[in-house]
C-alpha cells in the first residue's frame, strides 16, 4: 500500500544536512529491517521537510525464533525425568514440558524449540519506526525546544504518516500527526490540509514548493543558462555551492546583480569568497576569464518584483566588499613582515608562529642543501637568501586584517601583499603555494623553490605535532597530519625526487623535543595505502623491504602491483611462497659451489648469476627474478634442502635465500597475498 512520511522543521542548516543526506535512507531501511517490513521508497525534501515516499507492506513479516536449550544428558535424569534445566527451557519458550523435543545441533542432541511470531500490521509498527528513524539521524550539534528533553536538528513542527488513504496516529517529538503540512512562507503561514497521498503532491506544487532536489538544481542551472547568454558573461559553477543553494531553497529563482567597479581593485579571490562563503553567490566571468562586476543569487523568495530583491542581494554584498577594500587598503599601509608573529601562539609547546617560521626556515635550509642543483638551476643562480625570505614571510599575512576576516585566504593574501611590495616572484609564488596540495585532488606547487617552502611547512607541522604527541587516533585528526603526511609524498612524486623519509626526518630531529621518529616515519608510509589502487599486501611488501626513499617505493609499488595482476603471474606464485618461507628463520651464508652435488644447485646458482639486475629498473628487475621459476621448480623437486649435513643444508637455503635477499631490494615477497 501506498506510504508518505513528511517531517516538517524549521530551516534546515544546509552544511551538516547535506553532510547526513547520504545516510538518510540506509538509516530509514536499517530501522525497517529491524521490523521485517518490506518497503519502496524515494527519499525527497526541502529546508522544511524530510519527506519519505513510496509501497509499503501492510504487514511485518513473520519472525522465525529458534531456542536451543541443554544437551539431553543434562535435561533427563537418570530415571527418565526432565531436570530444572528442561523445565526452565520450557518455560522460556512458553510451552510445556511435554511439548519438549531434542534435536540433532553439530552433532549433539540438545533441547530445541522453534517459534513463529506472526507479524505485526505496518500500521501498528510506523509510530516506533518513525520514532527509531529521526533519533538516528545524526547532524552534528542539535537543539531542544520548548519544555522538550529530545534533540535534533532544528525544531519538528509538523507530522504527516499515511499508508494507504489512512493517517496513522502518533505523536512524534510533542507533535502529533495530520493530513497537513506547511506551504512556502511566501504563500501564507497557516497549514495547508490535503486528503490523500496524491493530493500531498499536488498542494506542494500549489502553495509554492518543489519537493524534488532534481528538479530545484535543474530550475536553478536552466535560468543560469538564461543568464549567461543574455549578460554574455560565464557563472562559476560550484558543485558544493550548487547543492547548498538546493538544500536551502524550495522554490528557487536564479537573479543577477551587480557592485560598483571600484571594488574590483580588491584581490579576486576576496570577493569571490566574500559571495560564496557570506551570501552563497555564484561569481560570474567575462570572455576572458576576468571577475566581472556582476553575481546571481539563488533566491528562495516569490515575488512579482525580482528588483526588490536584486538591490537587496545589492546592498547586503556592497556592505561585505566595503569592508574587505578597507581591510585591503589598510593592509597595504601597514608593515608586512614576520615580526608580528611574535605576538600570535602556534600551539602549547611549539611556541609562536614567528618560532614555527624560525623552524621551517632551518628545514628549508636543510632541503636545499639535498636539492641545491635542482634549485641553483630553476632559480638562474644562488638563492638561499630569497629562499629564508619567502619562509619568513611565508605567515606574515596572518596578521593582517584580511585573513583575519577571511581565514581561508592564508597564503593568497600573503602572496598579493609580497607582490605588492616588489618581493621576488620566486618569493611570491611560494606564498601562494605553500598550502599546496590542500586537498585530495588539488595541485602541486609548480616549482621547486615553491616545492622546498610547502615541505617545510608540512614536515614542520608533523614534526611539532608529534613531538608533543599529537598523534592522530582513529577518525580524529584535529590538526590534518594525515593530509600533511600525504602532501609531503605527492610532492616529492610530482618533481620526481630522491626523498628518503628517514634520513631527513633524522637531519631535523634536533629542533624538536624527543620522540620515537619511527612512529612518524611508519605514519607518512601509511599514507600510500590510500594513494594507489593496489593491493595492500603490496604495498605493505615494499615497505617490509626497508626501503625509505619515496620514490624508491613508488616504483616499487606499481612495478610489483603490475605484476602480481597478471593471472600468470597468481597461478605461479605458490614457488615464491615457497621459497619465501624456507628462509624464514634461517640465517643465509655465502654460497659455496663445491658442496653442491646436484645439477639443480648448479643450475639455480649459474641462473642466479647470470642476471644483470639493474635495481634503478624496477619492473625488469622483479621480472628478472620472477623468471627464475622454472629453475628454483626443479631445485625443488630434485633437492632434499634438509640434508643431515649441517654446511650442505645451510649452502642449499643460501642458494634459495640470496634470491630472497635479491627480491628484498623491493620487496618482502613473503608479505604478498594474492
């Protein structure tokens, strides 16, 4: 029968909403489940309504309960009489002792007693399952109301559960169920009432409201359209923001405005983020891909005189862009340089922001140092004294007034007022990029000089953080160590650098209080399980091989997940298996060819020997090895390794370990799951 759930609140807070939307209906289905009801639905809603729509069963389906109670041994006597056990059992089961059966369990006779319990009618059941399904959503922060001890998200102010043409009584969160629900403030603020399911549908669409999400972002991206080719100029189109202007909207209309051209003088990126994060504009572009002074607002108003809201959207941007051309300017006077720093905490610990710039200024000095070809190169000459400059200027803009305001501009600010003062370009593109990559996804720096400036700052982070023991546990990661990890490794792959993780974590460990540098080192490693479409076992083989270069690994890595895909390569492995195991535990000598006495020790050996292992190829190299199967085969079908004398079974496991050892260069083959 036909079934309609409406959860009526106020405005939902589109971010931690959309953060749950995803959830939505696994949770409604899990609490379904629990009831054996068989439902189809659709999940729709607005920033006023969770609705819930579909055929639901009109009974639970029947449960099956199974008791099984003591062996008969202890449930009979000796005398034949049933024991306090049976007549606990069956008491528990609700019967007789004569309705006692034994049944045959793995072997064992035991009590057993197998129930039907009839389901319940849906009907009945929806009150709880309604109840059960909005406390576990979870949005984050909730609220109370009223008099109210239950939470949630916003305030629950109407009900509406049909099946079939029926209401089903309940009372939710102090709200009891109608046929009635609230229309788009626009059309009025008294509940509309309808009689049926397919009424619902139809009074939504007439009091102001598109139920469907689809449809609102379709209405939203066809007027964008509309505008674009009637202003000629081209809308941003954020993804994210799309779907917060759905989610708040029900009945959504896209409008342009405009600001005065003067406060273009502002940087961009300013303006753009004071539309998207403060008032949820799309920026739009001219045909070459300049700001312009225009942006469209999703209004969720209905009204004859869209002016009226235009120059509204109008005022409340010119106000926000005022601020940001004074916090601008103001900036611009002012001294930019580290020394305000001094004055701003990093953390308990680690002293100062101005300290953590006197760090990974020492850690730039150590990188290049490592990478000063590739620097002196790219930079036409020396460049140690640009490269300290762009560290220490690096946070300077956190003390100025605009990323005070805007926090997400850190390094983008910094960058236009290092610009401004006739900083080095080198300098200023450092600024900029030192946050890179942010985000998974998100791009590299584009230089090394910039390159140098964000892996001071990363490894700095992880560095400080550990040696306070700030150590991410489970999901949490408060201070996002594991994205600095990961950034630190994409960026050595994106210039395709040497960087041993254990070697520089030690040139740095003397800046910092003392900690097991192992923890980090293994830490940073972790983060390539996320960063490949291989199979872990993989990766934790080239990891097992000791190697700590980065790069290293990462021919490691994908050499040795191409191979292991091959299905040639899954029916042949059990050999390697094989000889990965007969060196465990035993120790590998150097092998001597005079106690061989079989032609297949000679011939593995002589095999052996005759590779040219090139260890800067990977791939060639692993197949080298891997190609040895057909002679460690007949090793081991013509040779008893366990000899009685002790030199000659020690020499026939070093024959089969130095190719171990070989495939330990890259990797711990033992490791390998296939």
């Amino acid at each position: 029968m036909k079934m309609l759930i409406e959860i009526g609140v106020e405005e939902l807070p589109a971010i931690p909403f959309l953060k749950e939307l995803g959830n939505i209906e696994s949770k409604f289905k899990t609490v379904l489940d629990e009831y054996s009801i068989e439902c189809n639905f659709e999940l729709d809603y607005t920033p006023r309504r969770i609705v819930l729509h579909g055929d639901m069963a009109e009974f639970a389906g029947d449960k099956i309960v199974e008791n099984i109670g003591a062996p008969k041994h202890v449930a009979l006597s000796a005398d034949g009489q049933w024991s306090a056990a049976a007549m606990g059992f069956a008491k528990k089961c609700n019967i007789s002792v004569d309705e006692l059966k034994f049944e045959n369990i793995n072997g064992k006779e035991v009590l057993y007693h197998k129930s039907v319990i009839k389901g319940d009618s849906s009907k009945n059941l929806l009150p709880v399952i309604v109840e059960k399904f909005i406390s576990s959503l979870s949005f984050g922060k909730s609220m109370r109301w009223g008099g109210f001890s239950y939470e949630f998200i916003r305030p629950i102010r109407s009900v509406v559960a049909i099946l079939g043409s029926e209401l089903v009584d309940m009372e939710i969160y102090g709200v009891k169920s109608k046929m009635a629900f609230y229309p788009h403030r626009n059309y009025g603020y008294d509940m509309v009432e309808f009689g049926s399911i397919d009424e619902y549908f139809t009074a939504l669409e007439n009091n102001g409201i598109i139920l469907q999400a689809s449809k609102r972002r379709q209405k939203i991206l066809d007027e964008f359209k509309i505008i674009e080719q009637n202003s000629g100029l081209k809308i941003e189109l954020d993804e994210d923001l799309l779907d917060e202007v759905v989610a708040i909207t029900e009945m959504p209309t896209a409008l342009i405005g405009s600001f005065e051209k003067e406060f273009l003088e502002v940087p961009s990126e300013v303006i753009v983020t004071s539309m998207k994060e403060n008032q949820r504009y799309f920026p739009l572009y001219d045909q070459n891909g300049k700001l312009s002074n225009h942006f469209v607002v999703v209004s969720n108003a209905i009204s004859s005189d869209s002016n009226l809201i235009i120059k509204g959207n109008e005022k409340v941007l010119r106000a926000r862009l005022s601020d940001a051309k004074f916090f601008w300017e103001s900036d611009l006077a002012s001294e930019f340089s580290s020394a305000k720093l001094k004055n701003i905490t990093y953390l308990a610990g680690l002293g100062s922001m101005y300290d953590k710039e006197i760090r990974e200024r020492d850690i730039a000095r150590e990188l290049a140092k490592i990478y000063e070809k590739e620097l002196k190169y790219e930079f036409g000459g020396e460049f140690i004294d640009e490269l300290d400059r762009a560290v220490m200027l690096s946070k300077a803009d956190l003390a100025t007034s605009m990323v005070y305001e805007f926090t997400d501009l850190q390094g983008i600010m910094g960058s236009y007022y290092a610009q401004y003062r006739k900083e080095n370009h080198f300098v200023v593109e450092a600024i900029k990029e030192q946050y890179l990559p942010n985000k998974e996804g998100s791009e590299c720096p584009k230089s090394y000089f910039s390159s140098m400036v964000a892996l001071s700052s990363k490894l700095d982070t992880l560095m400080g953080l550990f040696s306070i023991n700030k150590i991410p546990t489970g999901n949490k990661d408060p201070y996002a160590l594991r994205r600095a990890a990961a950034g630190v490794i994409r960026i050595v792959l994106n210039l395709n650098i040497e960087f041993d993780v254990k070697n520089i974590l030690s040139l740095i460990a003397d800046k910092y209080a003392k900690f097991d540098l192992n923890i980090l080192e293994n830490f940073i490693y972790d983060r390539l399980y996320t960063m490949y479409n291989a199979n872990p076992s993989v990766i934790k083989a080239c990891l097992n091989s000791g190697i700590s270069d980065i790069k290293r690994l990462n021919s490691a890595i994908i050499a040795l997940d191409e191979i292991t895909k091959n299905s040639e390569f899954k029916e042949n492995f059990s050999t390697f298996k094989r000889l990965a195991n007969i060196i465990k535990d035993n120790k590998i000598v150097s092998v001597d060819e005079s106690l061989m006495q079989h032609d297949s020790e000679r011939a593995l050996h002589a095999a052996f020997n005759s590779l040219n292992l090139d260890i800067n190829d990977t791939k060639g190299y692993l197949l080298a090895l891997f190609n040895l199967k057909p002679a460690i085969d007949s090793y081991f079908d013509n040779v008893m390794i366990n000899s009685d004398d002790p030199k000659i079974k020690a020499n026939r496991i070093s024959i089969v370990g130095q190719i171990y050892q070989a495939f330990l260069k890259v990797a711990d083959i033992k490791e390998i799951t296939i």
